[in-house]
C-alpha cells in the first residue's frame, strides 16, 4: 500500500509540472506575440509623433510675419507693393508644337 502512494504521488506530481510546462510555454508564446506588436506599434507612435512636431513646427512658422507673407507669396501668389513679378515659361524642345509638314509633290 505504501508503495502504491508513492507512484500516486509521483503521477500527480508529474502532471502537475506537465500543466504547469504546458501553460509556462503557451504564455510565453503569448508575450512574444504581445512583445512584437508592441514593437510595431511604438515604430508607428514614433513616426506620428514625428510628423505631428513637424505639423506643429509648420503652424509654429506659419504664425510669423514671414511665413504668412510665404504664404501670401507661394499660394494666393500675392506681391507687396513696389514689387515686379516676372513669369519664366520654358518649353524644351519635345513640347514645342509642330507645324504641319507639307506634302512634297
């Protein structure tokens, strides 16, 4: 009787450890999973959050004198008085248009 306790206790206690292995290594499984979208997520905080400075630095720009006169300038092309604008337009030589070829008789 004494031995058969022995062997009782021993299962039990190998089952246990065996649930306990199970459970350790799907948990683990588990953190791996978590630890990676967690990588994931903090790349995507950073690259917003270095977009959100840069959108701040902008608006931070765009409140001086100059930027609203780049603004002025770049957007609703607007001059300050006093000023002359010259307009540039350059055609390269696939874009000029060609006159009509005659028919040679």
């Amino acid at each position: 009787m004494i031995r058969f306790r022995w062997v009782l206790f021993y299962a039990i206690a190998a089952f246990i450890v065996l649930i306990c292995a199970v459970s350790f290594y799907k948990e683990w499984g588990r953190v791996e999973q978590l630890s990676a979208t967690l990588d994931k997520r903090m790349e995507e905080f950073v690259v917003v959050s270095r977009r959100s400075q840069e959108l701040k630095e902008k608006i931070q720009y765009y409140k001086t004198p100059s930027g609203i006169a780049y603004l002025a300038r770049e957007k609703f092309n607007l001059v300050k008085p006093g000023e002359t604008v010259y307009h540039l337009e350059v055609i390269s030589p696939d874009e000029e248009p060609h006159a009509p070829e005659k028919a040679q008789p």
